[in-house]
C-alpha cells in the first residue's frame, strides 16, 4: 500500500503537480485570491522538496483566504501533508473536503483510501479506492493501492491482479506493484509467473527487502529450499528498520532461515557433512537472534528451540537440554507459544538418549497434553518402557499412537516388536501387516511380518512376505537370509542356498 511517508513517494508528489493542478478549470484558478494561488504553489513546491511541516504550515495558513472551503485542492494538499507525517485521521478530513467540493476528484479519494488502510478500516478503505478508480481509470497509485488491498488483506489475487495489471501498464516503473503482482501469483500457485514480477520488483527497486522476503516464501512453496534460503538471506542484508521500535536486525528473518535450513537437512540427498553444516548455521541463525534479544517473547523462545533442535541433531545433548529448557521457561513467564509442545517433545528425546528415562517420560507427557492429536509423545512413551522391558505399558502407548494417527506406521511396528518379546507372534504378525498397510513400500516392514510368520512355523506366508520384501529392496540382506531359512522349512535348499549366496555377496559389498 502506498504510503507516502517513504522516500519514493516523492516522484508521486511531484507527478500530481501537474496531475492535481488541471482539475481546477481557468475560470475557477481567475476567480481565487492570488495569494491563495500562490501559497497553494509554495506549498507544493515544499511538498516536491519533502519538507512537509512546512508545506502544512503554507496549506494551513492558506486556509484562513478561502472563506468558503472551496478551494478542494487546497485541501487535498493539505490532507497530502497531514499523511506525509502519519496524521491520518486529519488527513482524511481534508481529503473528505475535498470530495465534497469536487465529487469526482479521485486523487482526493485514494488519499481517503491510504488513511482508512493506514487506520485498520479495510471496508472503508476498499470502498475508496474503488471511488478513485471509477472517476479515473488512468490514476496509477489508485489502481495499485486497490489490487494491494485487494491480494494483500482481502486474499483475492483474482480480482486484484486485474488492477495491479492496470497499474503496471501506466506505471511501468512501480516496484510495488510488481511486488504485489508476483504475490497475487504465487496465491494463484502460478510460481514461474510470480518469480518473474519479483525479480522485476527487485529490478526496479534492489534495496527493498520485502521483495526478496517474499521471493523466499515463493519458492519455499515451490520446495525449492536452497533458493529460498537466498532470498532470504538477500533478505537479512537488505534490511533496514522502518520504525524506531523496530529491531535493528530482521530477527523473523533469522528464525525463518533457521527453519529452512532444518527442513533442508531432512532432504535425502544431504551428506552427513552437509547435514552438520546446516546444523552450524541453524546455530548461528539462532544465536544471532538471542544477541540482540535473549529474552524477547516469543522470538527469543522460537530461538532458542531451534537452537536446542539443531543441538539435537549433533547428538550435543546438554546443550539441546540446556537450550530446550531456557525456551520453555522463557515461553512459560511470557505467552504459550506454538512450538512448546515441540520442545517438551524434543527434550524427552535428549533424556531418552541420556538413559534418563523416567525424565523423558514427564517431558513427553508434558508435550502430549500440548499436542492432542499429534502420535509422537506416546510413540516416545512407549519407547522409554520397552527400553525398560515393560513391554506391556509399551504396547498400550504404542496404541495410544495409533489411535491418535492411524496410518502412523511406526505405532505399528513398534507394538508389534513389544509382541514379538512377549511371544506373541500371532499379534506381532497382525500388527506389522497394518503397518504394511500405511506404508505400502517399506520393504521392513514385509520383512517383519514374514519373520513373525516364521515364528509361526508358516513358511510358505512366510516365503511369500520375504520375497515381497526383496521386491522392495534386493539387497536387503535380513530378507535374503529369512528366505533362505523358510525355503529350507519348504525343502527347498537349492534356492535357500541361493539366497544365502546372495546374502553374503551383498554383506563383503558393503564392506569398508
């Protein structure tokens, strides 16, 4: 949305100089004082030079030689001003003067629009701009500042890329617009179309960070994760705070690149050397933030949980702890933040790892009252009681996962393990086939279910799900030798022998 508070919104002044003064006809411009003529220059001229109190000054006291209020550009200018130096509320009272003058004076009506957008009153705001179009379809900003609205707060790109069009074909040179153009795109799922108006953006105005921000988010829905990452850290670089309240450094950038940066270690095509790069940089991402805010809520908690993820990662336990623990009691003195279930959750895990079982069950069950439909927590549960041979608790956690999310195939096939060292291989063998189920091309999974099988003593089934797992994964070395064991139950030891052959050829390969 244009505001004119920002530098390039001079070139917008300077155009309506021109723009402006011909909605005054001659006869009217003859009939004023020309001391109000000329102090309405003097104040233009002063806008032109961004010196806005002074032009206010000019405006105002011009004010005082139109008795009758009907000078409407005058109050237009004066109302360009009061929103130059973020006074909207009298801002939109002289453009609304204005309008009372001259009814069809559209500038005066995007002006109204910018006041009621900058005031939260979209409605309104919408129904302005849509005056401005309508009593004229050649004013750029107005055509621009409704398609903004339009994509931006009412999520319409539809209708709002016929406007940022309009506007991009008589302002060629509207950065904005195309900024707003390639979002409304990206909404549409139209990322080649979208990247293209970025660029463009970008193009016309390289110092713009927005721009790049949400070339980021492009192609993170495009799943182009290292794009993403550039344009983000584009992003980071460019940034400048627009208010003194402001920090000083793009700290959600930070967090978002973070995030990116974790999801892109969960790519199967990362090396564990690139891996741990990316788990370094989620490090300094994280710390960067706490630098400048270590107890800024929720930035610094959503910080210092990726920090502790990312320790995690490296199997640096007491720091994740450390890091996980500073998070949640930052987020506990503060407001629930979205991602507490998520560390409880993580620093189980940690516990887990560190033998500490009985800590990671209380942080576990700490994160399921947080996450109500989320499996995990009691996936974890249930691990810690296996871990301590309860494998009946186990097998009612486990359950408790799968009731939460039934197509979770490691619920499955955990609690089909917790089975197997009760003995109870009729259930085990009933377990992994709903695991097989959710998860149709996991050859383990088929390797699991003939091993129960076996243990049943029915070889053939077992033969057969062996075999299905071998389809999966040739070289999957347990299937092989399962195969060569239930052929031999068969009578089978001509192609047993085959498939311990092939079971040892696969085993010297892997060798180091």
């Amino acid at each position: 949305m244009r505001n004119p508070k920002h530098p390039f919104l001079a070139f917008s002044a300077l155009a309506l100089l021109t723009t402006v003064s011909g909605l005054a006809t001659a006869q009217e411009l003859g009939e004023r004082d020309p001391a109000l003529t000329d102090a309405l220059e003097r104040g233009k001229t002063a806008m032109a030079e961004e010196n806005w109190d002074e032009a206010l000054s000019i405006f105002e006291e011009a004010k005082q030689l139109d008795a009758d209020r009907t000078f409407a550009e005058l109050y237009f200018w004066t109302g360009e001003a009061l929103r130059q130096l973020e006074d909207y509320s009298n801002a939109g009272a002289n453009y609304q003067q204005a309008v009372r003058v001259q009814n069809d004076f559209a500038a005066a009506y995007n002006g109204l629009g910018v006041c009621w957008k900058e005031q939260g009153q979209f409605d309104v705001a919408r129904t302005q701009f849509e005056n401005a179009v309508t009593f004229d379809r050649r004013n750029a900003d107005a055509s621009a500042n409704l398609g903004d609205l339009l994509v931006n707060i009412f999520q319409d790109p539809v209708e709002g890329m016929g406007y940022l069009d309009r506007a991009i074909e008589l302002n060629p040179q509207d950065a904005e617009a195309y900024r707003n153009r390639g979002v409304a795109h990206a909404m549409l799922q139209e990322y080649e179309e979208g990247i293209a108006d970025l660029n463009k953006s970008a193009e016309l105005e390289p110092s713009e960070y927005k721009t790049y921000e949400r070339l980021a988010s492009v192609y993170q829905a495009e799943e182009d994760l290292p794009a993403s990452i550039d344009a983000l850290t584009r992003a980071i670089d460019l940034y400048e705070p627009e208010e003194s309240s402001e920090p000083e450094t793009f700290i959600n950038g930070y967090l978002r690149r973070a995030s990116l940066r974790m999801s892109l270690s969960k790519e199967e095509d990362q090396t564990a050397e690139s891996r741990n790069e990316l788990y370094d940089l989620v490090v300094a991402d994280s710390e960067a933030v706490l630098e400048e805010f270590p107890d800024r809520v929720p930035e610094s908690g959503i910080a210092l949980y990726r920090l502790g993820t990312a320790k995690r990662m490296q199997e640096l336990y007491e720091d994740a702890i450390t890091a996980l623990t500073d998070a949640i009691q930052l987020a506990s003195a503060g407001r629930e933040s979205d991602y507490i279930g998520q560390a409880y959750l993580l620093r189980g895990i940690c516990w887990f790892y560190q033998g500490q079982n009985s800590l990671a069950r209380g942080d576990f069950k700490e994160s399921a009252s947080r996450s109500f439909s989320d499996p995990l927590p009691y996936l974890w549960i249930g691990f810690t009681q296996a871990k301590e041979g309860d494998y009946r608790k186990a097998i009612e956690s486990y359950g408790e996962a799968a009731a939460k999310s039934p197509t979770f195939a490691l619920a499955y096939v955990n609690r089909g393990l917790a089975y197997m060292q009760l003995g109870d291989f009729e259930k085990a063998s009933d377990n992994f086939d709903k695991a097989i189920r959710a998860e149709p091309t996991e050859a383990n999974h088929y390797y699991k279910s003939g091993r129960a099988r076996e243990l049943l003593e029915m070889f053939e089934e077992a033969r057969s799900f062996y075999f299905l797992a071998l389809r999966r994964d040739e070289n999957h070395v347990a299937a092989h030798r399962g195969a060569a064991r239930a052929l031999r139950a068969l009578g089978k030891p001509n192609l047993a022998e085959n498939h311990e052959r092939r079971a040892a050829e696969i085993e010297a390969s892997n060798e180091p």
